[in-house]
C-alpha cells in the first residue's frame, strides 16, 4: 500500500470516526442569546416563576455568548423536564460552571415523583455524585475531593454505565474518577422527572450553588473520552439544529443590572412531574416551578420578578372589603407567612391580608387549611371587622 493509499484510508477512517461519534440529546446553552431555549430538540428549560431575570456574565472561553449566572439564593435555578417513554440505561450529564468563590451547593438534581434520581453537589470541598432508582434505592455514588475550582471555568461531565453501575467523572475533559462499586446493576433510571440546575428540589436545607453556568447538556449515551474532549462542539451554533430568538429586556432590579426575557411563555409540552393541585397552598407550591406555574394560571395571575420583599403592618382584626376592587383574588393555604411569600412573587401584589379560617371550613379542606390568603393591587381601606386577621402592605 503506497503513501496516498494510507493517508486516503486514515482520512476515511478519521470520517467515519467523527460520524459515529455520540453526541447530547439535549444541550441548553445559557447564554444571553438563548437563556431557556433547547437548541437540539426544542425541550425548553422552564424558569422560575419567581423571576425570569439574570445576570448575565463574561462566558465560557470560546462559546460566543455570555453565561448565565445562579446567586445561589432561593429562586435563583433553572427546570428542565423530562419526558421519556423508556427508562434511562447509559446516561450522562455535562455543564461548564464558573463557581463565585468557594464551590459550594447543589449543581444538579434530577427528582420524579417518588424521589432524588440524580444529585450531583460540592459540600466542603468534595464533589458528590448519587443516584437512586423509583424507589428511592441507592444505585450508585462516589465523591471527589478538591474538584472544582473557584472563580474559574470547569467542565464537569458525569456518566452512568447501565451494564455495569460504573460512574465515571470527568473535569477538563479528563478523566478523574472510574468507579465500579457494589452496587446493583442493570438498573434503569426514570425517564420522567424534573432536573434543576443550580439548586436542591426535595432537601430544602441543602445550599444552592453560586456560579456562572454555561452549556447544559444531557446524554442517553455514556461518552467515551474523545466524546467528552469534543462535547464543548455541541456547545456552538454550528452544531445546533435550532437558532433561537430570544428578546432580552435590560432592567435594573435591587441596583443590579439584568436582562429580562421578554413576554416569557411557559413551554407548552407537557410537563413529566405532573404538578399537584396547589387549592391548598403549602411551601411545596411555593418552591416548586412546576407547582407555582399551576397556581398562577389557575389564578390567571403573573409572576413577579421580586427576590425580596418588605412589608408594613397596616391593621389587626380589619381587613378590605371582600367587593374592593384592588381585591386581585384569594386562595387557602397553610399558614400565614405563606400569603406574605406569595404576594412577593405575584405580579402587581402590593398587599395582602391572613384571615383564620373557621373550624367548619378546615374540616371540608383535605389539607386542613388554617390560612385565607387574599392579594390586593394596591393599598386599599380596611373597614370590614375580622378577628385574627392580619393585613400587610409592602414597602
């Protein structure tokens, strides 16, 4: 074989190699020029419902949009819902992440309905990674100490091999952890779920993750190491099978400059963590996107872009007129400071009033509501008599 002959033979070769190399299902870029938008199959990310407003920071090396950025406060993450029809086998996750400071939080949880899934944290310095099948059975974990570093960019990629339960971490595109533990194999992994990025779901005491984040992307595949060096590809417009348009509107909100999505519109497929019916509303319709969103259109309410929010007591045992007009509505809920947390997050809520509810009323409700909560536009006079009430207007 001469010369020409090899080098024809290898190009093929090198061909044939990139075809079949294994790509993201999925890939959220996170950019300014994209925020929630899925650029490979159109599965949108959903935002909070507290607030569709971001910083926007210096982005990834090489990725031709700035970063998104997590404050690590309540609120501060996004959703991404899954809607399998077949459990997942192979599977991997993969995220450039800038963390602000010492690395510190939650970076990805996959939860379904019965439980965690996938958990992926950094708590005191060493990287978790855990995942459990439906029934909330430990399948597979490994830590890694002194991963991430601070204030500068990371690629993590993780992978779970269904044949053999190994979990393989990969940081920088190279390979920094090849487990094959004792645990089960052959276990497949709900298909149906809500992933966040940035936050816990179901361990509200767990910290949220400070950081810049950039190029979310989700495997049905578990990439080998060429696969992981050229993951960054999928991360570039050339690679993706949408291009968006995505209207950013600039507000200053708290003194901190931000792009808004304008007119943002909850994805319309259906979600695969069906939301529970919020006619009682408890903390888990507060904190969970897709449980707020079932309760702001069955209000036919807006979300607010509110973080924090200050409120004046106004009367005790009085509170507006049922008929008034600024009334924007009322809803049961668990307790009192429920009605205060809700008011922030609604758009247009300037006060809002807790009344007890009677004995009889409790008894109707399944969950045993203690709260009415109402929300009002604007201020309004106070003339109706009702004892234990309370009625706040915010500053």
């Amino acid at each position: 074989m001469d010369s020409l002959t090899r080098s024809f033979v290898f190009l093929i070769g090198l061909v044939q190699l990139s075809s079949c190399l294994k790509g993201p299902k999925y890939v959220w870029p996170l950019g300014n020029t994209t925020v929630h938008r899925e650029v490979m199959s159109g599965r949108d990310a959903h935002l909070p419902p507290t607030d569709q407003c971001f910083v926007f920071s210096d982005g990834y090396p090489g990725f031709p949009y700035k970063a998104l950025t997590l404050t690590g406060e309540a609120g501060s993450f996004v959703d991404f819902y899954m809607r399998g029809k077949t459990d997942l086998k192979d599977l991997a996750v993969s995220v450039w992440v800038y963390p602000i400071g010492e690395p510190e939080g939650t970076l990805v949880n996959y939860l379904c309905e019965t439980g965690n899934v996938i958990k992926i944290a950094v708590l005191e310095s060493l990287l978790f990674v855990s995942f459990w099948d439906e029934y909330g059975v430990s399948v597979g974990a490994t830590a890694v100490p002194e991963l991430l570093v601070a204030d500068t960019w990371n690629h993590l990629l993780v992978s779970r091999q269904f044949e053999s339960g190994r979990i393989q971490v990969f940081h920088n595109g190279e390979l920094v952890d090849d487990i094959d533990d004792d645990f089960p194999n052959k276990i497949p992994l709900p298909a149906k779920g809500s992933m966040r990025l940035g936050s816990s779901q179901k361990d509200k005491g767990d910290p949220s993750f400070k950081g810049r984040f950039a190029c979310f992307q989700f495997y049905l595949a578990t990439p080998s190491v060429e696969e992981v060096k050229a993951s960054g590809d999928y991360c570039k417009p050339l690679k993706w099978k949408i291009l968006p348009e995505i209207a950013l509107e600039t507000q200053a909100i708290d003194g901190v400059e931000k792009g808004c999505v304008a007119d943002y519109v909850e994805p319309s497929d259906n979600p695969d963590v069906e939301p529970k019916e919020c006619e009682v509303v408890d903390m888990g319709c507060l904190v969970s996107g897709v449980n707020w969103n079932w309760f702001l259109r069955k209000n036919n309410w807006k979300s607010g872009h509110r973080d924090t929010a200050y409120f004046n007591l106004v009367a005790r045992d009085q509170i507006p007129s049922s008929s008034d007009p600024s009334l924007l509505g009322n809803f049961l809920a668990m307790d009192t400071k429920i009605c205060s947390r809700s008011c922030m997050r609604i758009k247009g809520c300037q006060a809002y009033s807790a009344s007890p509810v009677p004995l009889e009323e409790r008894a109707e409700s399944a969950a045993n509501a203690t709260t009415r909560c109402a929300v009002y536009k604007r201020v309004a006079e106070a003339p109706q008599a009702l004892p234990g009430a309370v009625y706040f207007s915010m500053r």
